[in-house]
C-alpha cells in the first residue's frame, strides 16, 4: 500500500493561491522530484481543470517553456492523473481517471494499488481527505512571503488538531523550505 501524500506551495501565512510563490526552475525541479517518486497524482476538479489548461501544451511543446517546467510537463503528462468530480466526468488529459463512488472507499482503494504512493494537490480535496483520516504524510513548500489573502491551507477546518512529526527540512537558495512531515496520531 502506497502513503497518500498532500503537497503543494504555501506562503508563510498558509496562501495556497496557485498565483502566489516562486516559480523558477528550483521550485519546478523540487515538484518534479515529487513526482518521480510517486506513482499517481489526485486533484479535485478545480485544480484538474486548471492543469489541463496547460501543462499538456508544454508537454507538446506548443508552449516554450524552460527546462525545468517542460521536464515537468513531460513527467506529468505520463502520470496517472485521478480527479474526484461530482459535475464532471469525462476527461481527455493523458491518462487521467475520474475517481467514483465513497470517497473514503475510492481514495483507499487507489492507496492499496499505488505503491509508490499517491501525491494529493489540490487544498480542498486534501481537507476532506484529512478529514476521513486517509492523509499519510505532508509535503509543503513554503514560500518566503506573506500573501494577504486566501484561499489558505484547511480553510475548511478540520475536526481536531493533527499532530505531525517532522520527517525532514530542505532550504532552496530561492528562499523557500521543502517541509516533510507525516502524521504522529
């Protein structure tokens, strides 16, 4: 059985706004590491939406790009893409998946044929997900900015506080930290 992991960027105020951060080829090479060492990746349908849009066209290089962003356009191209959506179900990116049915049950199922591990990328998705309890480990990349505004890391809320152990620490020389923690409850 595979961790499921949730990573994503995040100001020193907990902004997860895809606007917000640093976007140079460290960052980009960081993310790409991150999925070299999983097997599948699962977003909700807001962030899935806003991949698409995109990276399929640095893959194809109809978009120039930097080394760097089309290394992980590449990467992400091959990976198995799965996206929970209530109001869509029909997605044509290279090899994605609409996850059906409990989520609870789906999520559990796609971590147990997963063995390399599941990363989670969008903030929402991965509250509910904390929520059933079904988080393993946290990948964040804290960026060295105070954002002002939302949307923020659990918005949502969680029903309790989650204790964490820290795993390891990274500094980038662009000033942001690869924070690794997994769960210690």
């Amino acid at each position: 059985m595979g961790l499921l992991t949730f990573s994503i960027n995040v100001t020193l105020d907990g902004c997860v706004d895809h606007r917000e951060g640093i976007a140079d080829d460290e960052t980009h090479a960081h993310f790409t590491r991150l999925l070299d060492q999983s097997g599948a990746m699962l977003w909700g349908r807001i962030t899935y939406e806003m991949m698409e849009d995109y990276w399929p066209l640095v893959a194809r290089r109809e978009v120039d790009a930097p080394p760097a962003l089309l290394e992980w356009a590449i990467k992400l191209e091959a990976k198995p893409k799965y996206v929970v959506s209530a109001t869509r179900s029909d997605f044509q990116w290279n090899n994605s998946h609409h996850v059906v049915g409990d989520l609870r049950t789906a999520v559990q199922e796609l971590k147990d044929k997963t063995p390399d591990g599941v990363l989670v990328g969008s903030g929402k998705l991965a509250t509910e997900l904390d929520r059933l309890g079904l988080i393993d480990e946290y990948k964040f990349l804290v960026h060295p900015m105070i954002a002002g505004h939302g949307p923020t890391l659990y918005q949502g809320g969680l029903p309790g506080t989650r204790r964490l152990e820290l795993v390891s620490t990274e500094p980038l020389t662009n000033g942001a930290v690869a924070m690794h923690y997994r769960r210690a409850d």
